[in-house]
C-alpha cells in the first residue's frame, strides 16, 4: 500500500508542478510558447511527411473554397488558421 502512496503522491506533485509553470508562462506572455508551434511544426515535416502532406492538402483545400454569403450581406472567408477574413 505505502508504494501506490508515494506513487501517487509523486504524480500529483509533478502534475502541480506543471500546472503552476504554464500558468506563469501564460502570465508572462510566454517565453518559449511562440516557439514551440514552429519546432513542432519542424518535426512534424521532418519525421511525419503524410501529415504534413495532409496538412499542406487541407490548407490548399481552405483556400478553394468559395466564400459563402453572411447575413448581413458581407461575405466572409475563413482562412486556414479559421479566423474570417474580410
């Protein structure tokens, strides 16, 4: 039974420890956090080439695709990040 304790215990304090580094990076505007979407996206070519074949796919699909009116009468587009453009 003691393992299983100190097992959990060692979990919970790596998870905390976690929790209370991204809500410091969240807080300062995150050093690294800019960075880590552009050295995922380096692995994510480098070592799996069919996702980012698919990834390349969809965003030449997104921008394909014909607007579609709004109400108002704008139309808008999504874009591949999925924000509308204008």
């Amino acid at each position: 039974m003691m393992p299983y304790v100190v097992v959990l215990g060692v979990v919970g304090t790596v998870l905390t420890a976690l929790g209370f580094g991204g809500r410091a990076l969240r807080r300062r505007g995150g050093v690294g956090s800019s960075a880590v979407p552009g050295a995922l996206s380096g692995y994510e070519e480098a070592m799996r080439a069919t996702s980012y074949r698919a990834r390349v796919e969809l965003v030449a699909e997104a921008d394909r695709q014909e607007p579609v009116a709004a109400l108002g009468g704008r139309r808008w587009r999504i874009t591949s990040w999925g924000r509308p453009r204008r």
